[in-house]
C-alpha cells in the first residue's frame, strides 16, 4: 500500500471490515513496521465512545526497540462498536413495528403531524450535541482515520481525488418509493435527474404496490438502477429472525430477477444483525444505515458516524449521508434553511472525500412536490458545476469498493 497511490486511502479504509488483523496489516503497510494494538475493550456508552476518536491518534505511540509501533488504544474494535451502532444497546421492536398494516395507509401529511408521537420528542435542538452522533455532520471518526494513515504513512497527505476518474468524491441519488403515489410521480423524477446527468436508484417495496416494469426498464436504460425496500413497508423486517426476514426477502424473488436487482434498503432505515445475515447473502449492497440521523425511531440520535463505505455482518453497507428530505422537513426546515443543511453537508463529504448519498422520497408531500425538488435542483446544480464529483449508482460504488478490497472479487457484481 503505497502512501502516495491516489486509492491508496480508500484501500486503508476498505481495511477496517474484515478483522482485527487486517487492520493491523494495513496500519503496517502504510507505516512500513509492524504495529501493535495496546488498548483495552471500548467503552459502551455513546460519549465515552465517541469521545476516543477525539484523541490524537499519534498520541502515546511507542516505537519497540525493533522500531515496531504500539498503539496505546483499540482503533478497530472502538471502530466496530460505532458502525454497528452498538452505542444504542439491544433494540426491541417499537410500537410502530407491531402494527399489522403498512403504515403508509395513513396519508403522507397525517403520517407527518403523527411522527412525532410515535417517535417521541427528545428535549434537544436537532444540532445539540451531545448526545452522539453529532448531526447533521459527525466528522469525528473519519478524521481520526484520516490523521491515522497520514502519521502512519510519515505525513503523506491522503489523496484528494481518491474516486475513478480522479474525482474528489462520490455522487449517490436516491428515492426510496413507499407508495404507488410515490410510484406515480417517480417517471417525472427520473426525467429530471436523467436530465441532470445523474445515475438515480429508485428503491421499491416488493410487495407494497404494482411495480410498472416500463418504468424500471426505464431507469436502467438512463443508467440508473432499481433497489428493494423491503417486501412490504411494515417496519417490522428488522426485528424478525434471520430466517423469517430472508424468507420476506426470497418472496420477492420474481422482481430481484426480473429487474437485476442488486441491493436493499430496510423500510425507516431500521436494521438489526439478524436482518444483516438475511440480507448478505441476497444482495451485494445494503444502505439502510444513515451516517447521523436525528429525532429517529429508535432514539434521539443514531447512525455509523462515517461517510464511507463498510461492512456489517459481511454485508457492505454504503450510508446515507444528506439528511433526508422527510427528517429536514419533519425538523421544521424551509426554503434556504432547508438547503443550508444540505450544502453545510455536502461541503463536508467534500472535504473528506466520501459518500455524498441523497435519499429523497417521491411522495406528494416530499420530493413528489416541485418546490421542494426546485430546492435540491439548485444545489445539485452547485455541486454539478463544480465538477469533482464522481457521478455514480450504489451498485457502481459497490463494486468499486470491492475492488479496493480485494482487486480479484471486484467482479462479483
């Protein structure tokens, strides 16, 4: 691993997900010594946690007498107890996942005003801090990273432009569509992102709706792709057993094939271990993590705190990044307010060199409303025109993310 390769970071990055030991070969490569991890178990509760990867992380490094390198710390289990959002302790099912009808029965506007008595009001301003992650950007774990290769690599810089094409980072549109109104209005969205020079994935609920097959023809042909959203939006896949939520997944079986359907995103963003097992072995990708998320189901905050790619369960899970469209405008923003969040965001993956990942819905009430797709057409437009950004689907970032891996299984997709 050579410290000055353009996808020299990304590859470091790619390291952390298998285990301990690829990590430490990893760290080893880039420093050219043998590195050893000192630390103890990481803390389980969310500051103390967070609160690791605002240290230094040269701080305390000791070099052996055979100028091996220990690190005073556990960067990659401390590293796994925030991706996994171990942070939150064991989830139960909530309320709102035993209801046996699809909560979408309820009008879009109803379902908004009801929100926040299923979700509870947590006492904090949406960009109060703590408690952790920090939203709407959480910049701590992937700086930590960052410094870590640049020490280790003898104050290399990590590449600036580490995505193919030389891009500074990369580009993900999309819509999760949870209702055949949503469903309706996708054509007209899927014209004007196409117009846009986007790679748009829509992902649709197996057995929520009547898929139009003309449709998903028609996004592939525009060079997008079609994702799953569950088998029906019941919220309540996640908190099945393995084998009951593959057996759901598996009932769709006839749209994965008819469509080349590669990847999944679990109704409300809720996910569990079980749920990952089923998951990983039916889908090369999953994005039902969001790397920070506010005034959620489960809690007053939640998320994988980083803008790139890792693995669950062995499952590569690609975050959401731009605070979703339902969340801003559930938080109450509007007009200028509403993009300022979106681009304060976008400016930090940029900087970083992420996952710049829209999630939007096609509803009526949400992106299915042209004011409000007016206001993201105005910052994709900036961030369009300033022409850094690698422009792609999950799937094409998945199988990118594969090859950094290891070069030989990037053709698994």
């Amino acid at each position: 691993m050579t410290p000055g390769d353009d996808s020299a970071f990304l590859r470091f990055l790619a390291r952390w997900d298998r285990d301990e030991d690829a990590l430490r070969t990893a760290l080893a490569e880039t420093a050219g010594r043998q590195v050893d991890f000192l630390g103890n178990a990481p803390p389980t509760q969310a500051q103390a946690l967070f609160n690791l990867f605002e240290r230094d992380p040269l701080d305390a490094v000791t070099q052996g007498e055979d100028e091996s390198l220990s690190l005073p710390y556990h960067p990659w289990a401390a590293y796994r107890a925030i991706v996994e959002e171990q942070y939150l302790g064991p989830l139960k099912a909530p309320l709102h996942a035993r209801v046996p009808l699809p909560y979408h029965l309820v009008p879009g506007g109803l379902r908004m005003l009801l929100y926040p008595l299923v979700a509870g009001r947590p006492e904090i301003t949406p960009e109060q801090c703590p408690p952790n992650p920090s939203w709407p950007v959480e910049p701590r774990l992937d700086r930590f990273r960052r410094d870590l290769f640049e020490g280790m690599a003898g104050g290399h810089q990590a590449p600036k432009n580490p995505w193919p094409g030389g891009k500074r980072f990369a580009l993900l549109m999309t819509h999760d569509v949870d209702t055949r109104r949503g469903l309706a209005a996708s054509g007209t969205i899927l014209e004007e992102m196409a117009g846009m020079g986007l790679k748009p994935c829509f992902f649709l609920v197996g057995r929520g709706y009547k898929w139009d097959d003309g449709f998903c023809d028609a996004v592939r042909q525009a060079g997008g792709e079609i994702g799953l959203h569950g088998d029906t939006h019941d919220n309540r896949i996640a908190f099945e057993t393995a084998a009951r939520a593959g057996n759901r997944l598996d009932s769709c079986q006839d749209r994965i094939q008819r469509h080349g359907i590669r990847g999944f995103r679990s109704p409300s963003l809720l996910v569990s271990d079980a749920l990952y097992t089923a998951v990983g072995t039916r889908f090369a990708w999953d994005s039902s993590v969001p790397d920070t998320d506010t005034h959620t189901l489960i809690g007053p905050r939640r998320g994988c705190a980083t803008v790139f790619p890792f693995r669950r369960q062995q499952t590569l899970v690609l975050p959401t990044t731009m605070p979703a469209d339902d969340r801003l405008q559930l938080l109450g923003y509007e007009g200028m307010d509403f993009i300022a969040v979106l681009r304060r965001k976008w400016e930090h993956v940029r900087s970083v060199g992420g996952l710049c990942h829209f999630l939007t819905h096609p509803e009526p009430h949400l992106f299915g409303r042209r004011v409000l797709r007016d206001l993201y057409r105005a910052l994709l437009d900036e961030i369009l025109d300033a022409g850094d950004a690698w422009i792609a689907t999950p799937s094409m970032v998945a199988k990118h993310w594969r090859g950094l891996e290891d070069p030989a299984s990037s053709s698994e997709l």
